[in-house]
C-alpha cells in the first residue's frame, strides 16, 4: 500500500510518500522525489533528535541510518505514517491531507 502525506511548512506545501518501508519527500521546488539519503537535514534538529551525535563529523549519515532503521521498525504505513507526522510536528510542519492507494484524499485530524 502507498500513503501520500501533504504537510505545510513556512506557507509552502511538503509532500511525503510512503512505500513499504521507503519514504520519498517533495517540495514544490525539487525536481522529482527525493529520498531521506538527498534531503537537507537541519544539525540542530537532528543533535535534538539524537543528542549523542552532538561531536560525530558523520551526523548526517548516522542520522539517515537511524531513521531507515527506524521505518522498518514499523511494521505498517500507517504506522510509518503516525511516527513521520508526529515527528514533523515537532519541527513545524502542519498535516494537512492523507491518501491511501490513490483513494480520495482525507484530510487529516489527528
């Protein structure tokens, strides 16, 4: 099953994709999906996340690794799903729309 995610951050639309254990994000002004591996990720954020990484010259790619261990953690989509929103919260990003399979989109309220 494929879940879709529409976020809004600072007034601009963030879409999310969930395959399996794969997630995909997209912006208005990227070229195309990109995964966690080709995203900007934000020091402060993750040190916030993970504060003993704190020191760790490599905190990007112990960050991605993490968060693909994580995803797979989970066993479902909506799982992943409930983690990435709860998790995007925090950061500022407000859930706006979900879609399953392609279905209609539903707005989100949880």
């Amino acid at each position: 099953m494929t879940l879709g995610i529409l976020f809004e951050y600072v007034g601009e639309p963030v879409e999310v994709r969930i395959q399996e254990s794969n997630i995909y994000f997209r912006t208005p002004n990227s070229m195309g999906w990109a995964t966690i591996d080709n995203i900007q990720l934000d020091h402060a954020g993750a040190i916030r996340e993970f504060p003993d990484l704190a020191g760790n010259k490599d905190w990007k790619r112990e960050t991605i690794k993490r968060f693909k261990a994580k995803m797979k953690e989970l066993k479902t989509e909506k799982a992943r799903a409930d983690y990435i929103i709860e998790d995007l919260k925090k950061y500022g990003y407000v859930p706006r729309y979900l879609q399953r399979q392609g279905f209609r989109v539903q707005k989100i309220t949880w």
